[in-house]
C-alpha cells in the first residue's frame, strides 16, 4: 500500500506580471522540516531532508499559485537540519536557521519583510527556536523584519523546551496549527527525544553472512520430513531422511548463530550500551552451545536399526535451548514481569534522552492573542472513519499512560507502554499457533526433562497471549486486513503499511497536514501576505479546484 496524489498543474500557468516597485513589505515563505525517523532508529546522523517537501505537491504548488498572485513572495525550502529526534539537534537546527535566513536574505536586511514559517512535526520547535535569537542576536534586522504568521503541522510541543519569542512579531500576526487526530507521532511518540539507535533489523537484512546462512537453513527444511515432522503417525521413511537432514542443518544454524554474535560484537562502542550487546552475545553463544554436541549424537543414532523422534529430541539436546526460550518469554500476567520485556526496557532507557508530556496545541500564554482555532484534516486521512471509536479506546489508553509517567517514570508502566504498541501487531495468533503445534509433540516426547521445558515453553507462550489479547484493540482497517491460511502461521498479517498499523499512525498519519494545503488555512494564510498583488493573476482554473487535493490507497492487484 502507498500514497498516490495527483498532481496539480498550477506551475504551468501563464501569468501577465505587471506589479509596481512599490510593495509594502516582501513576503518570505519559509519551509522547515521536521523529524524523518522519530524513533531514531537510523545508525546515521539523518537530514532533513533534501526530498523532504517533493512529495508534497499539492502544498508546494498552492503556494506557487500564491507565488504567482503576489509580487513578491519568496517560498523557501532549502533549509535543512539532522532531523534528529533530540533536544540539543533542534536547538541547534533553531540557531542554524537563524544564520541561513540572515546568509540567504543578506540583500533583504534593510527592507521590510514579512516572514511566514511553516514547519512539519518537530520543524515547529526548530521555528520557536529559532524565534529566541531573533531577541539574542544583535545581527537581527529588528526594524524591518517581522513575523507574520507561524504554521505548525503536527507538531507537538513542549511545555518546558523549545518555547518561543513573540518580540518580533508583527501586530497582526497570526498562528496556525493543523493537526491530524490519529497522528500517533504527534500524540505520543514525540514525548521521547531519543539517542541515535542502530536499525538492527537493517543490518541483520543486509548482513551477507547473516543472508547466506538464512538461505541455506531454507533450503535444507524444505524437505518432506520436516513437513510432515508434526504428524502423529510420522511414516517411518521420513524419520531416518530427518536425522540426515538434521545433521546438515545444525553446523548451519550454529554459523548463522556465530554471524549473529559477530554482528553483535562489531556493534559495541558504537550505539548501543556494551551492557546490552553482551546480554545478545551471552544468549546466542548459549543457544549456539547447546548444539555443540548433537551432530555427533546424530550419527551414532544412525547406526540403530530403528529410530523414532524421541530420540531425535535427546540428540538434538533440546531441553537445554527450550530451557533457555521458556525464561526469555515467561511472564507475569498481572505484573508483566518478564525477562524478554525487562531487556526490551533496557534498551528503550538506554535511548531515551528525554521526556515530555507533549501537547497538540501550543501551550503559549504569549501565543493567545495571535492563535487561531486549530484545523482538524482526520477527514483527508484515509483512514477515517471506519476505526475511528477503536482508535479512540486505543489512544486514550496510551494518553492515561503519557500522564502517569510523568509523574513516576517506572519500569512497569514502560512495560505497559511497550505491551499496548506491540499488541496491535497481532503477535498473538502466531504465539497460539506455536502453541498448539508445541502441545502436540506431547505424544511424541518420552524424555522428562525434555517434555518438561516444552511444558514450560508452551505455559509462557499462553501467558503472552493472554496479556497481549488483554491490550489489543483491532484497529486495522477491514479492507487492509489480510486474512491467515487456514492451519498456517496467522501472525503477522498486520503489515507496516496497512491503516490503523502503528506505522501507518506514526508515520502516514503524521504527513496528513503537510498534503495539501488545507483551503481554510489557505484562506487564512492569504490574508497575511503584505506583498502587492499581481493585478495579471488570472486564478486558478475549475479543473485546478476539483483535483486540489485527492489521496488514494494504491495496491497491487
């Protein structure tokens, strides 16, 4: 699924300039971008961003169409920032601002000029930064140059950080915000300024080591005796194929562990805590130990004239590995202790810089005289209406728990927090599904302490399930849900880019505002403008207003 917006072609349009020298005052335009990557998942300092507006045709080419209407107006969206998701990157981006605006507009500092900001997500907080040295820096043009109105989109703001200057603001100067309610980002995301994090899913992807030996654990268990290993009557023509197989998928399995533990290694000192790293390579090398014996095992066992899958299990040691899964994936059903959640917690601490209660509307007393009632554009996201109570039970959860971690930041409640994201992902039907085909090895396995771990393993599983169903609240839009096959793995058919996923909420959702210029707040926006008018302005044409702004969910066939 992707966005598709059709075009407009106000660009191409012919006008007859015939403007007077005199203007009351220039008119700059001025674009800031926001965060790319809130959750700062990226091993590399980001930009924000050189492609950032180009897929914003409709809002980019409204304010040509102003462009054109005015004599001069200046639209500028060469500014960039990191767009790191951090306090010190904004105010930085804030200051950084300020010199590009003096560097850019040099010839513009004994002229009067009406300064329009329009900023995308934390792009907002770079402009309020940026607004404080406006009254720090000597080099500020304070008699010509004012602040004519501020636009926020989606950003969230702070009640401590980032708070802005009104010195420089014009009289009539005026503030919009437009926001998008399921923006999850906005809402609560942004609340953690986050350290720099790794993409580990990324570079477990293309890690070549890590590939190959994928590849060749797929293509061994694409054999009928894996197929048909969970068969309560396995045919004995399977069973002797099984340990042949076996005995080639394990030195595989132990490489793909080895590459993994490489990777691990070659990460420490550069993002995550070494701390972290080493409980990764202490639980892979444990994993990767317990099959240190089982080819070895494997072979003797092929000497026997019969053979039979409780063997298959003792050989292959597994009370040891499905040991170590059952603590990994135990957990509390009330408390929600859990080994896996505390090492989750771990890393979620070790990135957060900082966090805020943030709020959708700028909490400003100075703003007041100059704020306008803020735009709502959920209509334009193509997720409305159809989940629109779920998503309204799901948020409200999340915002209950925004306000009790302000006052007492605990492990518990970040549990919960992690818990109430993850749950939506439907992780639940794949976690039952193991389950069930865990309990039907119990007329196979006659080892006891074998039997037991998996006892173990499938009593934490359904502990998971019953915690993550306690949270889940089906938000994916019924025509984005992919049905599972029936007796297949279920899990996971909540893909990224469906609506109402979180990262259709954290992501799409949070681009709404900066689609389209909104026609109230292009109405809104004009009456701000002090340039002349062209008097050749001709309008835009029917076919312009009818294909202004249009959003489609686009699939492949």
């Amino acid at each position: 699924m992707a966005s598709n917006i059709t075009r407009l072609n106000t660009y191409k349009k012919k006008e007859q300039f015939s403007c007077k020298a005199s203007v009351v005052a220039t008119d700059i335009v001025v674009y800031v971008p926001g965060t790319t990557d809130p959750f700062n998942v990226k091993d590399t300092i980001l930009e924000s961003n050189k492609s950032y507006w180009k897929e914003n045709i409709h809002f980019q080419g409204l304010f040509y169409d102003f462009k054109a209407k005015f004599c001069e107006m200046h639209i500028n969206k060469d500014f960039k920032w990191t767009g790191d998701n951090n306090v010190k990157e904004r105010k930085k981006a804030g200051k950084n601002l300020f010199d590009f605006l003096l560097r850019y507009y040099k010839n513009h500092l004994n002229r009067k000029v009406s300064l329009h900001f329009i900023g995308h997500s934390h792009g907002g907080l770079v402009i309020n930064e940026c607004l404080q040295h406006f009254k720090k820096n000597k080099a500020f043009p304070k008699k010509y140059w004012k602040v004519k109105s501020i636009t926020y989109l989606s950003t969230p703001f702070f009640k401590k950080e980032h708070l802005p200057d009104i010195t420089y603001f014009h009289k009539d100067c005026k503030i919009f915000a437009v926001n998008n309610k399921y923006d999850l980002t906005q809402r609560f995301i942004a609340d953690f300024s986050m350290y720099q994090l790794p993409l580990l899913i990324k570079t477990f992807a293309d890690d070549p080591a890590i590939s190959i030996q994928m590849k060749k654990i797929k293509a061994i268990t694409n054999h009928e005796s894996f197929k048909y290993f969970s068969d309560r009557f396995m045919e004995e023509k399977y069973i002797r194929p099984l340990f042949q197989r076996t005995i080639l998928l394990v030195p595989e399995i132990q490489k793909l562990f080895s590459a993994i533990i490489l990777l691990f290694q070659n990460l420490k000192s550069k993002t995550l805590s070494d701390e972290i790293i080493d409980q990764f390579i202490v639980f892979f090398t444990n994993l990767n130990n317990t099959l240190n014996q089982s080819v070895a095992a494997l072979n003797v066992r092929l000497n026997d004239y019969m053979l039979s899958r409780n063997d298959y299990f003792i050989d292959l040691n597994l009370r040891t590995s499905l040991r170590l899964l059952a603590d990994l994936l135990d957990i509390n059903t009330k408390t929600y202790a859990s080994r896996l959640l505390l090492f989750i917690d771990k890393m979620l601490v070790n990135q957060i810089d900082e966090y805020h209660n943030t709020v959708v509307e700028p909490p400003y007393t100075d703003y007041k005289p100059y704020y306008s009632k803020p735009i709502q554009v959920d209509k334009t996201d193509p997720y409305h209406p159809v989940k629109e109570k779920e998503f309204d039970q799901f948020i409200k959860e999340i915002e209950r728990l925004e306000t009790v971690y302000e006052g007492k930041q605990t492990s518990k409640i970040r549990a919960e927090i992690i818990l109430r994201l993850i749950s939506p992902m439907r992780f639940h039907p794949l976690l039952e599904f193991i389950a069930k085909k865990l309990n039907t090895l119990d007329y196979i396995i006659r080892h006891d302490e074998t039997e037991e771990q998996i006892k173990r393993l499938i009593l934490a599983l359904k502990n998971n399930v019953t915690v993550l169903k306690s949270f889940y609240i089906n938000m994916i839009h019924p025509k984005d849900v992919t049905l599972p096959v029936k007796d297949a793995p279920p899990a996971f058919y909540v893909k990224p880019s469906q609506r109402g996923s979180i990262i259709y909420l954290a992501f799409i959702s949070h681009s709404i505002s900066r689609m389209n210029l909104d026609p109230r707040l292009e109405k809104q926006l004009e009456s701000q403008f002090d340039s002349t008018k062209n008097p050749g302005y001709k309008g835009k044409t029917d076919t312009e207003k009818q294909n202004r702004y249009k959003v489609e969910i686009m699939r492949k066939p």
